[in-house]
C-alpha cells in the first residue's frame, strides 16, 4: 500500500436525499444569442493534426477574446495545439506546441492566457500570453529535482490562473535515483508577467514516496486559486486509482498533502477535482467507482469527511464556481438505461466547512449525457454544456442556461452534423452582459477528421467610442467618428445629429446648419441584434460669429469660420455625349429613345457645406511644342495639351447631394465637338475656398 498522509481530523456530515423526480424546465432568463461558429481544422491551419478524444480546454476575456488548447491524435503522440482567437477577428492565431501531452489552458477575464503541456522529449513547456497581445515562445521548464542527482519525467500537467494574471502549474512528476523511482506532484508559480519561478524557495512541492517504479501513465493533476493565494492541487496517479490532494495557504507557504486518502475514502478514485471558493475554502469532489464525493475544507490540513452526492455515476465531476459555495455537476445513469445530469449546490458553512448539501435541480432526458462541463457568473447565473447521444445517434452538444433561481434551461444551439465530444463552457462579461464560450471536438456523422468548434455566446452590446468636436460652427462641415468594438461583428452605425438629419457608417461628416446645442446621438448594432448607444453634445455658433469654433482661440476673431468647403464623389452621368437642346443655363434635354449618344448630362456632386460652386468648362487640345508656346495643329514639336476656358457658370448651393444638368449649349450655341473638362470649386460665406475637382467628357455630333 502506498504510503499517504492521514487528515488530522474529519467531521462526519449527513447529505440530503436526491430527489428522484424530472426537473420540468420553467421560464428563465433570456437565453444569450450565440454568435456564428468558427471551426478549426485543415482550412484555418493547414498542419491541423486531428484533436485527440481526451483532452481540450478553453477560456474567454471580457473583451470576446478566447482561447482553445487541444492535443492532436493523427500522429503517434500528437501534436500541442494553441488558437487565440481575437475579438471580431474572421480566423484564429494558431500556435503549434510540437508532440507532447495533453495541454491544458486557462485565461482570465482580462486576457491573461496561461497553457502548459509536456513535450516528446519529457521537458514540461509553459506558454503564457498578456492581454491584447499573442502567445510568447514556450518555455521549456528545467527545474532541479527536489531530491540530489534525481532526474524527472512530467506527466500531465495543470494550470490555473489568479484574475491579476499571476496563477500556478502542478505536473506530477516521477523522480528516478539511485534506482529508485518515486511519484510526486511539483508546482512552479507563475508570475503575472508570465515568468516561471523555479526558485526551490519560492516552488516549494508536495510529494509522496509511492511506489518503488512510476507507471507508464504517470499521473494527471488538476489545479485551482483563489484569492490572498490559496490554492489547491489533486493528482490522481496512473495504473492505483488513488487520487490525492494537496493544499497551500499563501503564495510563499508551504503545500500540504492532506484529504483524499487511498485507506480510507480514496482507492478506486479516477478523477479528482479542485475548487478554491470566494470565501477561501477548498473544496474537492473525485470519483471513486460508481460514486462520487465532496468534502470541504477548513483550513490547510483538515478536510472534512466526503458526502457521497450520488450511486450510479458514469462520468467524472466537474466542480463551478458558485460565490463562496460550489455547483457540482455530474452524470447519473438510470434503471432505464438513459441518464441523468446532477448539479448539486454544496454550501460550505460552520467551524469546519460542514457540509450542508440539498437536492439540487437536475436536467433530464432520454438522451445518455455525458461530459458535463459549466461555468457561472458571479450572481450565479451560468452555463452547461453536456454531449448528449440519443440512442441510434450520433453524441450532440446539449447547452443548458442555468438561471438565478437554480433552474436549468435547454438553449438552442442550431442544427448539427456533428459528432460532439469534450464540450467545454467558459464565461466572462458580467450577468448584465454576459459572454462566453463552448468549444466541442466535433467530428463529420458520416465518420472522417474531427475539428475543433467554438460558439460565442455574446449577450454584450457594441462599445463605442466617440470622437465628435464639443464645438463647431454653422454651415461648416464637422468630421464625426465611432470607434465600435464588438465580440461578433458586423456592427452597423447610426447616426442622430438632433437637427431632424441622420446618417449611417463608423465615419462621417454633417453641417449644422442654425446655431445652437445639438445632442448626438449614435447606436450600434451587432450581427446578433445587441445594441449600444453613446451620446454627445455639440454647441453650433453662428457662422462667422464670436462664438467658439473649431480650433479657434481666445481673442478678436474666435469662432471665424475656417473650414474650406469640400466637393465629393464629383462625376457625370455620361462622359460622351451631344449638346443638347436647351441652354445649360437653364437645363439640359432629356435623353432620346433609341439614341445611344445621349443628348447633355448631368453633373452630380456632394457638397460639404453651404457654398457658391463655381463650374469652368475647359477645352483640352492636342498640339506640339514650337518657341516655347503649345500650338494646335503643329505638326513637329513636343506633345502638349492646350486648355482653353470655354465658359463658366456659378450655382448658390445647399450641403449634401447636387445635381446641375448640362447641356454643352450657351446662348443659344452649342460648344465645339471635342474634349473638355469641368473644373468645379466651392466657395462658402466666409470666403474660403475649396480645392478644384475635375472631371472629364467628349462633345460629339
């Protein structure tokens, strides 16, 4: 029998009975929308190695940020893999670990990343990532053994993350010396920066003299924080079946083994899981056999006796974050074959952290479920995701909304032609705006390669960031913007000036024409129908008043107005064409049926503000260079071009859209057959004038 720690005292607890009864959904919370999948495979990564059926983890930041961390079963041990998928971004950064073993990540809301794996040559590899930036180079982790001349071999590591960024990575590891081989659990702090401590003062580990050789399958570890530092760490050892827990109270004291113990409660055990509550107790639930318990604990070296929470189990625990309590989530299986998902409240209370456990709500089914996974935002509402299989099917993801009251709700995710395994739920934002992530392994029905699929859940309206001058002045043109950002995108933009007009699009430029205060007014609205909105102020003063301007400052003449007038998108709606009927002066003919040169044209152009165009029509000429002048009709000489001014022509006009017909016919005459340009410039109240614009046509017969 391996050699364990004893726990130095234990409080015996009565559970609850389970009730036995179908929970029947009732009205929850509106369901968050869940944004389009993104599915990774060969087309996003042509080295895609397929995703191996044991192992995936995710994470989400409050900004839409996510992250997915998965091992690949194509090759004979798999290559590590690492996406970090951007907010708003079409396709994922994809890091590639190498071989190695099954990873596991974590982020936090603000966007730390933290993912650690053991690679083909035996060195664990940590990789961390800052908020807003990608993945640094995986650090190859050399720590001396705790033990003289020993050398290690990691198995299956754990990481777990603080919400500074700061947080820990527990590796069981066999130490071989002097022809001995032990088994002990080794954890390295990680700073917030993403430095890992080796440090034997600051990484101190808990171990235990176990066997006299390490299985093949060394063991797998799994990690938790909370804050002042505490945390926790099981591993669960390879070939035994004993899992083990150890205990730390700060971040520089020393870990405790203690809990789990294999002669008492622990032999059998496969599956082990740590949970740091808000209130600083940690609190563990592992499987054993058909069983599953939890117990409490009190302090760093006492936990209290397990409750059994349910017979039957077919699936290992997942622990969830419930404020100072926990949400244990399991599978049951029934008399009639189907299953069963528990979630079970565990309150942990008294001297000892008694255990208080109540029969909690339970979804079921005639689906099989299985790998239950959830997560909860801090007023308790939260997410579960489960791989349901109805018999003759193939497994599909089933996503409940766990609601404030405890009740749990089906949400639809949309049709599937996917086999789902490994569900994983992560979630950020706040129950106000709710964000989130499910990641599934997810393979064809039919049979083929698996891939990787993330669905947002985005209950976060568009954020915008204004920038509109608090001062302009009438009839000059005011460039406002929206810097929008959205987790799912596309985000179309409106526009409310508060002078009766409107306009669309992340940039635009609008006249106000009186002076005045103007509340603007802006909404966004994202591809799943969450809207934002901002407001702003804008005090208009008289056009060439004393009032405030932009730019302008204190003294004789503030306020002046000093924005050229601009024209726009200037063109024509034919550039060949034949004089028309009427004078230009007046309008242009309308166009002939059945004639394919048209008869005049029009002239079309965006105005900025209120200003005098004036239009100079321009004759262009070919001729040769002679004595320095450019001669038409030369014959020797340098090629040159001959612009004329034909005739001109001025029209008072309002801001926006202008339209002047044209008809290449002045008092009476027709302009000569040829090329021509008009060359337009606006001219405002205040006398500033724009920059010319043309364009060009050709007056034919």
């Amino acid at each position: 029998m391996p050699r364990v720690s004893r726990p130095r005292r234990f409080l015996i607890v009565a559970v609850a009975a389970l009730a036995s009864a179908a929970f029947a959904p009732v009205a929850a919370d509106a369901a968050v929308p869940l944004a389009p999948p993104l599915t990774i495979d060969r087309s996003v990564d042509p080295s895609f190695d397929e995703p191996s059926a044991t192992a995936l983890a995710a994470g989400v930041a409050d900004n839409g940020d996510a992250l997915a961390a998965w091992r690949g079963s194509g090759s004979l041990t798999g290559a590590v893999k690492l996406a970090l998928w951007r907010a708003g971004a079409p396709r994922p950064e994809i890091v590639d670990g190498g071989l190695g073993s099954d990873p596991d990540a974590a982020m936090t809301s603000a966007g730390h990343a933290l993912a650690a794996w053991t690679g083909s040559d035996g060195r664990l590899r940590v990789a961390y990532r800052q908020p807003g930036a990608g993945f640094a180079a995986a650090t190859a982790i050399d720590a001396p053994a705790p033990v003289t001349f020993a050398t290690s071999r990691w198995g299956t590591p754990a990481v777990a993350l603080r919400p500074d960024g700061s947080g820990l990575v527990a590796v069981p590891t066999c130490l071989s010396f002097g022809g001995s081989k032990d088994l002990v659990l080794r954890v390295f702090d990680v700073t917030a920066g993403g430095a890992v401590v080796t440090d034997d003062d600051r990484q101190p580990q808990s171990g235990w003299s176990l066997m006299a050789d390490c299985p093949a399958q060394i063991g797998v570890a799994r990690a938790a924080v909370g804050t002042g530092g505490r945390a926790a760490a099981t591993l669960c050892l390879g070939g035994v079946s004993v899992c083990f827990l150890a205990i730390r109270d700060g971040v520089t004291a020393p870990w405790t083994d203690d809990g789990v113990d294999g002669t008492e409660y622990g032999s059998g055990s496969t599956a082990a899981v740590p949970l740091v509550a808000a209130n600083g107790r940690v609190i563990a639930s592992w499987r054993a056999a058909n069983t599953v318990s939890m117990s409490v604990g009190s302090d760093a070296d006492a936990m209290s006796l397990p409750a059994t929470v349910a017979g039957g189990v077919n699936a290992a625990p997942e622990l969830v974050p419930l404020g100072a309590d926990a949400l244990a989530l399991t599978q049951v299986r029934l008399g009639d074959g189907s299953a069963q998902m528990i979630e079970r409240p565990l309150f942990s209370t008294g001297a000892l952290g008694d255990i208080a456990s109540i029969a909690g709500p339970s979804y079921q089914a005639s689906p099989p479920y299985s790998d239950p996974h959830g997560a909860t935002w801090s007023d308790g509402n939260g997410l579960i995701a489960l791989a349901g299989q109805p018999r003759g099917a193939a497994p599909a993801l089933t996503l409940l909304q766990r609601s404030l009251g405890g009740t749990v709700t089906p949400v639809d995710v949309g049709p599937q032609t996917r086999a789902v395994t490994l569900p994983r739920v992560a979630v950020a934002g706040t129950p106000a705006q709710p964000l989130g992530l499910v990641a599934t392994r997810e393979a064809p029905a039919g049979g083929g390669t698996a891939a990787i699929v993330l669905r947002r859940i985005d209950g976060v309206a568009p954020r915008i960031a204004l920038q509109v001058p608090s001062a302009v002045t009438a009839g000059t043109a005011a460039r406002l913007v929206a810097d929008v950002a959205d987790v799912s995108g596309p985000v179309a933009v409106d526009w409310s000036f508060g002078d009766g007009a409107s306009a669309q699009g992340a940039v635009v430029d609008h006249v106000f024409a009186a002076p005045g205060t103007r509340t603007v007014v802006v909404t966004a609205t994202d591809a799943l129908g969450n809207v934002g909105s901002a407001t702003a102020t804008v005090q208009v003063a008289p056009a060439g008043g004393s009032g405030p301007g932009p730019g302008s400052g204190p003294g004789p003449g503030a306020g002046a107005d000093r924005v050229k007038p601009e024209l726009r998108r200037v063109r024509l709606t034919a550039t060949r064409l034949r004089a028309g009927r009427a004078n230009t002066a007046l309008a242009a003919a309308r166009r002939r049926r059945r004639v394919s040169t048209p008869s005049g044209t029009t002239l079309r152009f965006d105005l900025s503000e209120a200003a005098t165009v004036r239009v100079a029509v321009v004759r262009v000429r070919s001729g040769r260079k002679q004595r320095g002048r450019c001669r038409a009709g030369a014959r020797r000489g340098r090629r040159c071009t001959i612009r004329t001014t034909a005739k001109t022509f001025t029209r008072r006009l309002a801001a926006g859209a202008a339209a002047i017909p044209f008809s290449a016919r002045f008092g009476g005459r027709a302009l000569p057959v040829g090329g021509y340009e008009l060359q337009l410039a606006a001219t405002d109240a205040a006398g500033n004038r724009g920059a010319v614009r043309t364009v060009s046509f050709t007056l034919v017969r």
